[in-house]
C-alpha cells in the first residue's frame, strides 16, 4: 500500500548540532532499508507526534497539526564517526518555540517507537550469504 502525505515546513527559527544515539540511527537505517516506499510512519504515542524519517532528512509533526513540521532533523554526519557504535552528529532545526524545549525526549520516544516497529516487521524472502573480499584461509 503506497500512503501520500504532505506536510509544509515554516520559516526555520533555529538550529543547532546534536548526536543521536547509534541504536537509534542504525535501527532507523535499517528499518529505512525495508521500507518499500523509501519512508517510515513512526508514531509516537506517548507525545501524539509523528515521526517521517527518509534518507535525507527526520520530520517531527504534532498531532494536533498534522501538516505542519514543528522540527526536523537534517545533515547526518555518519560518515564521522570511528565505529558504528559512536553516535552520529545531526542538525535539529527548529520551526516552532516550543520545539527545542522537548529535544531529549523525543529522542527517547523515537527510539522506543522504532523498537516497536522492529518488532513487529516480518521479514520476507530467502536470507543469503553475502561473501567478503579478504584473507584467503
């Protein structure tokens, strides 16, 4: 099932950088990955938001305004960190004054409801091995 939705964004009133947690950033690549439509509807309940990550860019929408981008999170920076277990740098832009004050929560929130959708994803089709080029034995 293909779900069209659009969603306006606001003149930017701030921005600053940030890390997220690379649980949260790797389980997003992934789950990104098994998206048919190249987005994820990520509902978080606890804060009546929802969360739209794509490849570019995470949008946040209040529920009560359901077309309007209250922050975003844009210019991941994966490619700096030394493992895939060190966070990875961010810019949150702010598109509402309130949007800010709640930062460190909807990162939890984020991450709970991404868990969820994990959960509950089937995997379909056969698994194969995927063999890398290195030491002959």
């Amino acid at each position: 099932m293909i779900v069209e939705e659009t969603f306006n964004r606001p003149p930017e009133m701030s921005r600053e950088r940030r890390t997220l947690l690379a649980a949260v950033y790797n389980l997003s690549r992934v789950l990104l990955s098994r998206a048919s439509n190249g987005c994820l509807f990520v509902p978080l309940r606890g804060m009546q938001f929802l969360a739209v990550p794509d490849d570019v860019e995470f949008i946040f929408v209040d529920r009560e305004d359901r077309r309007i981008i209250e922050r975003s999170w844009q210019r991941f920076a994966p490619q700096d960190r030394a493992s895939l277990e060190d966070p990875v740098s961010y810019e949150a832009v702010y598109y509402t004054p309130a949007a800010a004050e709640i930062m460190h929560r909807v990162q939890a929130e984020f991450h709970q409801a991404l868990r969820d959708i994990g959960n509950k994803m089937t995997y379909e089709g056969p698994a194969r091995i995927v063999k890398l080029a290195g030491r002959n034995p």
